[in-house]
C-alpha cells in the first residue's frame, strides 16, 4: 500500500529508543519519504506517553492547523519498569506494576492512536503501526509469567483492533496494526538472551517492509515482523 506512494511523511513516537531510532534511520533512505518528525523527549522535552497532557495540547495544535501524515509508528514500550524484572510466577504479581504496565504499554498507545487518527490522511493510503509483544498472544502463551506484560499488550492489540474498525468508516485505505517486532538486540532486552535475536536495523528492515505492503484487510491484526498473522 504505502510502498506505491508517491510521498510518505511519517511520525515516530518514541524516536528516541533502540528500535524507534533505526526505523528513523530506515525511512530517512527510502526516496518516497519527505518528512519525519520525531516525537520523542529529545525533541519534544516535557512529552511522556504515560501522560496525555503533555502531549495532547501539541497534537491539537496540529489538527488546528491542518497537518496530515500517511504514516504512523508508536514504537513505545517496556518490559521493565523502575527497576521490577518480569514476574516469574503469579505470586510475584504487584498491583503498582501492573498499573505501570498498563499506564506505558496500553493506557499511553490508545491515546497517541486517539490523538493520531485525526492527523492521518482521510482518502488516501495511510498506515499507523503499534509495536506490540509476541507474548501479549493469549493463544499463544504457553509458559506463563510476564503477567503484567503480557496483559498490556495483549490489552494493546484488542485497542487496536478497536481503533481499525473506527478509522476504516472514515478511511477505506487505511491499515492500523500491531506488530512483533522479533526478539531485537536493545536496551529492553539486553538482560535476556534469545537464539534468534537481531539487531535494531535488521529489525527496522522487517517492520517497515510490513508496514508498507499493507493492505486495508490486514488492518486490526497482530503481525510477526514477517508479516505472518499471530492470533490474538
């Protein structure tokens, strides 16, 4: 879908992360992609996705003066929070954590999708991508743990299917996903190895290429990097 485009202008919440910043690095080669902006506390110092208000007021401002992206990536996201590793097991479970996981992981994406729908193309082709967790698979969960994690992002898919079945009334181009995006080697996941982690450009690579080839009946899935549909 967006790799037929003539012009991509893009937005990255949270350009600033491991994989935030190799998706920047990504498009910034691909000829069709005339301008990105950055949301991230470098360039927008007060905003933290955990707190609408610091960056609600911006996004209406950009509505107010008529600004459109074709492209959207909320590549936020944490496994650890101030300092509390994953539970191991249900006895591990703290309320507090919980609700740090839902206020990051879930509560802060839905309302950046919240802000963005208005700011996207109404008729033409326009994508906006979620990065969400393979383990946020109800289906799929076969080991337990994580509790708090995989609760958030299981809680982001269902935002996101939501959110599809809204915007494609207005916009019969669109696609909005959420997406795995492998097991890639950055600060989230420095403590834990895994066989098959890549790095943040290899990974960047494979997120945009799903993200462009798109197509509107994909909008509301939840997709590995490869484009290959998890259940939910």
């Amino acid at each position: 879908m967006l790799d037929k485009v003539e012009e991509i202008n893009a937005i990255i919440i949270g350009a600033n992360g491991g994989i935030g910043q190799a998706l920047n690095a990504n498009l910034a080669t691909r000829p069709n992609c005339k301008n990105i902006v950055s949301f991230d506390r470098a360039n927008f110092p007060t905003y933290d996705i955990t707190k609408p208000e610091t960056f609600v007021p911006e996004f209406a401002k950009w509505q107010q003066e008529g600004r459109k992206f074709n492209l959207a990536i909320i590549a936020t996201g944490a496994l650890i929070i101030d300092g509390a590793p994953p539970e191991r097991r249900f006895a591990e479970l703290d309320a507090n954590n919980m609700a740090n996981h839902f206020a990051l992981n879930a509560i802060g994406p839905a309302m950046m999708i919240q802000q963005l729908l208005p700011l996207m193309s109404r008729y033409d082709p326009a994508a906006i991508a979620a990065l969400s967790a393979r383990v946020g698979s109800i289906e799929d969960n076969q080991l337990g743990g994580w509790v708090s994690y995989r609760a958030a992002k299981s809680a982001l898919n269902q935002i996101v299917r939501t959110a599809s079945i809204e915007w494609k009334r207005r916009n019969q181009e669109s696609a909005l996903l959420a997406i795995h995006p492998g097991t890639v080697d950055t600060k989230l996941t420095q403590d834990y190895a895994h066989p098959k982690k890549v790095s943040a450009q290899v990974a960047a690579e494979k997120i945009m290429q799903t993200i462009l080839k798109a197509k509107p009946q994909m909008s509301g899935g939840f997709y590995d990097n490869e484009g290959q549909k998890i259940p939910y």
